[in-house]
C-alpha cells in the first residue's frame, strides 16, 4: 500500500520494511531534492519499516536547519488510506462476515475466509500466516524511476 501510494502521489521516497534504507542516504535524498529546486519532500513511511516514523521524524528534526526544511509528521486515518468503500467492497464485506459466522456456528473455527477467484474460500490458519506476500520488484523499480 505505501509502495502504491508512494508512486501516485510523487512521493520522493518509500521506506518499506522489505528494503534497508539508512539515515544518509534519506537525507540525501531530500537534500538532492531541495537542490533540483523542490519546495517540499514526501516521504511516504510503511508499516513495519524501522527504525519507525517517529525515529525518523525525531532525526530529521534534529537536522532541519543543516538541510534546510521543516519536518511535519501526518499519520493518514483509515480513509485515506484505503479510501472509501465502494459498492462492491461493502458487499464483499456482508458476504465475508456471513460465511465467517456459518462456519464458526459449524464449528469450522482456525480459518480464515478470504475471496479466491471469485468464490468465498477458506484458508487453515497456519497457512494464512505462514503467507509472505512478496512486493513486486517491477513496481519497486517503477517506484525508484519516480523518486528520482
């Protein structure tokens, strides 16, 4: 989700957990911004990523006046982040609760209900968790060409 976000809304960078980016290279980043005539740098913080947003808000704070900008932290609320639901969402939503209450009635509890190609499915719970979903490295790359 930053990743995306990152890409549509210009961000210039995304700090992902699933790539190690140090202090440096983030305030060279916005320093090369500044240089190319930028009045701002977004940076778009994932869930997960460390040392965390408050880390990075207080280390950017602390040398603001050497590269020149003010540092301001905005957590986004469920809406923007997700947007509103639309239609189909809201129905996907009763149709996904529905079936996670028939099944635990059933006595089917230790699953997980999800949407698999077009069809409610259930998942073991072991496999729900043990699931790495992997980030597309052309969408990474399409993220790098739009940092730059």
């Amino acid at each position: 989700l930053a990743l995306a976000s990152g890409i549509v809304g210009g961000a210039e960078i995304v700090l992902i957990p699933e790539e190690e980016t140090t202090f440096e290279e983030i305030c060279h980043t916005i320093e090369d911004a500044y240089i190319r005539g930028k009045t701002h740098c977004l940076i778009i913080v994932a869930e997960g990523w460390k040392p965390g947003t408050q880390a990075l808000a207080r280390q950017l704070l602390e040398r603001q006046d050497d590269l020149g900008f003010s540092v301001r932290v905005t957590r986004l609320g469920y809406v923007q982040r997700g947007g509103s639901a639309s239609a189909f969402d809201r129905l996907l939503a009763a149709r996904l609760g529905a079936a996670a209450a028939r099944e635990l009635i059933a006595g089917n509890g230790g699953h997980m209900v999800g949407w698999v190609k077009s069809s409610i499915a259930l998942t073991p719970l072991e496999e729900a968790v043990a699931f790495e979903k992997q980030i597309s490295q052309e969408l990474r790359e399409l993220a790098r060409i739009m940092e730059e």
